[in-house]
C-alpha cells in the first residue's frame, strides 16, 4: 500500500510522522472521509471544502492548492488500484514548541491514505458485483440484496449543545470513541449521543434521520452536530423524490415510536436501524427508496466523472 505523506508517495511502513507532531500530542487537526467509487472520490469539492474551512478555522495552512490535492488523491487511487475504497486526508498543524501554544508550527503535516470500502476487498468490485452482505457489510447495489440494518444504544456521553468546533472533523474524538466503545460492549453497531440540552443529535460516526408521517426529519446543525456530506446529499435527494422534510429536536424515546430511522455515513451511504437500546423499530420504505437513490447518485457522479 503507497500513502501520499507531504508531497511523496511512500510505502506505508515508511509513512511515519514525528513523535513531536502535533495531531499525535494532542490531535491538534482535521480530517476527512469520502467513498471512492469507480476511481471517483465521491463529492470531492464538499469534503475539501469543510476541510478547507476547518483548517481557517483552527489558522492551520493547507500546504496544497485544492487542485493539487485532487491530482493527487487520483494518483494514490490508480497507483494502488483500489478504485472502489475509501480515501482519508488527515491534515495536522505539524511540529511545534511544547505546549499547547500553536506558535512556530508553520509546517503542517497532509496524509492521504486508501483502505478498503466496507464488505468489499481492496480490489474494489463495483458494487453491483457484491454478493449477498450481512448485517454490518456494505450495503448492495439493489433492494434484492441483504442490507445492513444496525443496532443502536443510546451512549451516556454528551455533547456541548452549539459547539462551533462541531462543524468539522477535527482530531478531538474521545466523545465519539467513548460512545462507540459503549456500542462495542452492548453488542451494537452504532452509538447516538445527546447533547447537553438532551436531545438526540448524531451518531457517533453518522448523521441521524427519522421518518414521521412521510416527513424525513433529521435534527438541526445548532444542535451541535456534523453538518455531514452525506447528510446534504440525502436533503438533496429528498427534494429530488418530492419528499417533505424538516428538521427539529428529537428524543430517543420519540425516535423509538418513529415511523423509520436510519443514518447516514461516508464511507456506508444510508444504514436503516433495527433497534433502539433493545426495542424494535419500525421499518420504512421510505428508507428503502432514499438508499436506492443514494446508490444510484454514486454511480452517475463517478460516471460522469470519467
């Protein structure tokens, strides 16, 4: 496997960074997660974007115009064949002088590494070629295959209602591994955590929608949640199929006598949930619908892309 480390494509044995960086100290960056389909990183422009911002936001310097990074992303993809994977840019605020001061770390460090698409093998089948998965693989090409339909609990750690450091990915994720490792434990797929006004608002690693009445809700972004790609994609698709949508706060035990729930992810697309701390949820086809057209939209940018 070849990483793409500032500027050199180097074996990942060889792709190391200094003890003294500060993403390793103290996680003093950002990162970003697309699915790659067809050789074609999936809403590039969008990810870059928040990266972009993310890095004004923490006065951390890209260190490679957006075109530049593009080209390379498309490099490190054909270079390793993995044309259907996952592609992670990981962007720290480099070496600096010790302590917290962010003073004379002026070189940052950019890493882009590939690895393989969920329930795929690195090589990449497309994924109508994929065959029947189980729960946790990827998700099929078609409504004939086996989709995954997750188990959550609801995790016990909270998040800052209205922090503005929830707008990015950023290298600060002990809430967020915390509440996986709480899913880890109860046997589940994924964790939900409240925020400190004590609603719902996101997945651990996911965006959360709900269906009530044919409307497909999902909280808002002041709650303190990712304004995720995926997210936005699944607006944008909703629009598309004419369905209505909205967004407000929610409780566990409403998303419990909801008509439907799923999440949205990069590197998964849209996951419909199964259970909820140990109760049974309601499927809808209305999920169903929203999956096939994800998957649909994946196939016509990567084509279009070619």
């Amino acid at each position: 496997m070849l990483i793409f480390l500032n500027g050199r494509f180097v074996p990942e044995e060889q792709a190391v960074v200094s003890v003294f960086d500060r993403g390793f100290l103290y996680g003093d960056g950002l990162f970003e997660t697309l699915r790659v389909f067809n050789g074609a990183p999936f809403r590039w422009s969008e990810h870059l974007e928040r990266l972009r911002r993310g890095a004004q936001f923490l006065h951390i310097e890209l260190p490679f115009p957006p075109d530049s990074l593009r080209g390379f992303a498309d490099q490190l993809i054909a270079k390793n064949q993995m044309p259907d994977s996952l592609l992670r840019l990981t962007l720290s605020r480099g070496v600096g002088i010790r302590g917290y001061s962010p003073k004379d770390a002026h070189q940052p460090t950019l890493v882009m590494s590939l690895h393989p698409a969920p329930g795929a093998p690195a090589s990449g089948p497309a994924l109508s070629d994929n065959p029947r998965l189980g729960a946790g693989s990827e998700v099929g090409a078609s409504n004939t295959q086996l989709q995954p339909h997750w188990k959550l609990i609801t995790s016990s750690f909270r998040l800052p209602a209205g922090e503005p450091l929830a707008q990015f990915k950023t290298g600060n994720k002990l809430p967020q591994i915390l509440a996986r490792a709480e899913a880890d434990a109860a046997g589940a797929d994924e964790a939900l955590l409240r925020n400190t006004d004590g609603f719902v608002i996101e997945g651990s690693a996911a965006n959360l929608f709900w269906i009530e009445r044919e409307r497909v809700c999902t909280p808002p972004l002041s709650g303190g949640m990712l304004p995720g790609v995926t997210r936005a994609v699944v607006l944008e698709i909703c629009q598309s199929l004419g369905l209505k949508t909205g967004e407000r706060n929610v409780s566990s035990e409403e998303l419990i006598q909801a008509d439907g729930v799923f999440l949205t992810v990069s590197s998964w697309g849209v996951v419909e949930a199964q259970s909820l701390d140990r109760r049974k949820l309601k499927q809808s086809p209305l999920a169903e619908r929203i999956r096939v057209a994800y998957l649909e939209l994946l196939r016509a940018e990567a084509q279009a892309a070619e």
